[in-house]
C-alpha cells in the first residue's frame, strides 16, 4: 500500500514453506508519517496488526520500530510504559504484549519491518537479541534508514528470490544496531567516567578558583568536547556547575561557621566581597548577610 499525500509506504508479503528453510523470512515492511493528532495506526493494516492504545496487540514475528522524528511511548508487559525518542528503535518478541503510539501532539516518523524464523531465535537464545533491552539507541543513522528503504523497494519489486534478499537485509540491520548499541554504551561509559573526573577536580578546587579550560586540560580533552560532554550529561555548563558547587560551599559556611562574611568570600577565592554579595544574591535572592540572619 502506497499514500503519497499521507507519506505512508508498507506492503504484507508472504513466505512459502521454501523461504522458511532459509531461516529468516520477512511478513511485513514499511514507513509512516503520523501527524500530530492523526488518528494511529492507520486503519489500512490487516486485522491481525492492528491495535489501540488500550488494548495493544500480540504478533507472531518479530518487529524492528525505528523512529527518526518525533516521540512518544511504548507499553510492554514485562517493562511497564517507556518513553520513545527519535533516534530510538523498538524491538518486538512474538508472542509479547505491547502497545505504542507517538505524542499527539507531535507525532513521529516510523520505519517498521517484521521478521521471524529459526536464525532469529538462535540470536535470542545466545542473548544478542533480549527481552532485556527492548529500545536500542542507535541515533540518527543514515545507514539504518538506507536499509529499511532498501527493504522497503525490494518488497514492492516482489521478484523471485525477495525473501531471501530481504532476509540479508534484515541479518544486516540486526549486526548494525547491535554494532551501534554496543559502542554508544561504551561511550556513554567513557563520557560517565571522565565527567566524574571533571567533578572531582572541581570540588578538589572549591577554594582555589579553576577554570573549565584547566579542568579540560587536566583531563586532556578539547574544551569544545568537554563542555558539550559535560552539559549534555549534567544539564549544566562547567562553568556554571562549578559556580553552583561553590554557593553551596559559601552556604555551609555561613551557617555552621562563624566567619565573616569577607574571609567566607576570600576562603572561596572571589575577586571581591562584592563580587560574591553579587553572585551569591543572584542565586539565592539573599545577601550573604541576610542568608546567614534568616536561616539561623
């Protein structure tokens, strides 16, 4: 089925008792741009496919639901509710309920294919494929959305020997994500354990002022990298991360020491009393003085 004003493409195919010995037959493939607030799924999929919300669905096959824009949620019955982003693809195991749909208010884009047969289930059974990891982070990968295309085309043609071309297709994408998944986990990893790092500097440094170009340094990495690194992981820029490390410090001081407020400011090494009373009012809405008075 092909809705070009929709941008929807998917066909059903069907596997003979030839293409099963092969190991890999493939049911269904397809992509769909959903709308925000277009009704979902689409009603033109069999009735074995489709499902509601509520009620989700049951398949007899794997599926691979990868999703390249928007967002939204998927249900599985061992896992609870997960929240979907672009860039995340969706494994489904036969036999598992399960239920997703995109935001309503968005939408998303959807590239599907359904797969199943004897070398798929040697995969679950060595652990590649597990009910364990169910939404796979492989990012915006051109080559993944190449080979669902491709897939995609070679469905439509339905030439002799499709199932077994689509087959290769699908052993394709299977070592890609598994490939992707495994190295974005050792990166993530890699960032944890050097922002960690970058943490311990900082608050080895709380009374002598360090710049996040020395803490990159230190670490040796580009400071570009470290600061984009740093705010995607913390949700802060160093700068700023060690600026909050430091009002907690100068809190901590004023209420369990009784040092004045202009050694507290030196202690921390502010270029200034004023130049702390003015950063440590803009985060807390109290002078130093006045935080000390309140709180005690």
């Amino acid at each position: 089925m092909i809705n070009v004003a929709s941008n929807i493409e998917f066909k059903y195919l069907i596997a003979n008792e030839s293409d099963k010995k092969y190991g890999v037959t493939i049911n269904t493939v397809g992509f769909q741009t959903i709308h925000p607030n277009e009704t979902y799924p689409i009603d033109e999929h069999p009735n074995d496919y489709q499902f509601n919300e509520m009620a989700g669905r049951i398949l007899d096959e794997f599926q691979f639901v990868y999703i390249t824009k928007g967002r939204g949620e998927l249900v599985i019955e061992s896992s609870g509710k997960l929240e979907i982003r672009q860039g995340q693809l969706i494994i489904i195991f036969p036999g598992q309920w399960h239920s997703y749909n995109p935001d309503k208010n968005i939408g998303w884009n959807e590239y599907f294919i359904g797969f199943n047969g004897g070398i798929i289930h040697k995969l679950v059974k060595n652990s590649f494929l597990s009910t364990r990891s169910q939404v796979i982070n492989v990012g915006l990968n051109e080559e993944l959305v190449t080979l669902f295309k491709r897939a995609i085309e070679v469905a439509f043609q339905d030439k002799i020997g499709a199932q077994q071309h689509l087959s290769g297709i699908v052993m394709h994408m299977i070592g890609l994500v598994l490939y992707e998944s495994d190295n974005n986990r050792r990166d993530l990893l890699n960032h944890q354990h050097l922002i960690t790092n970058a943490k311990i500097v900082m608050n080895e440094n709380i009374y002598n002022y360090i710049s996040p170009e020395e803490i990159a340094n230190e670490l040796e990495i580009s400071y570009i990298k470290f600061r984009r690194l740093f705010k995607k992981t913390t949700g802060y820029a160093p700068a700023k991360y060690f600026q909050e490390l430091r009002i907690v410090k100068a809190k901590q001081l004023l209420l369990e020491t009784k040092c004045p407020v202009k050694e507290v400011a030196y202690k921390l090494n502010y270029a200034s009393l004023e130049c702390f009373a003015t950063v440590f009012k803009k985060r807390t809405g109290y002078t130093p003085t006045q935080y000390r008075k309140f709180n005690r």
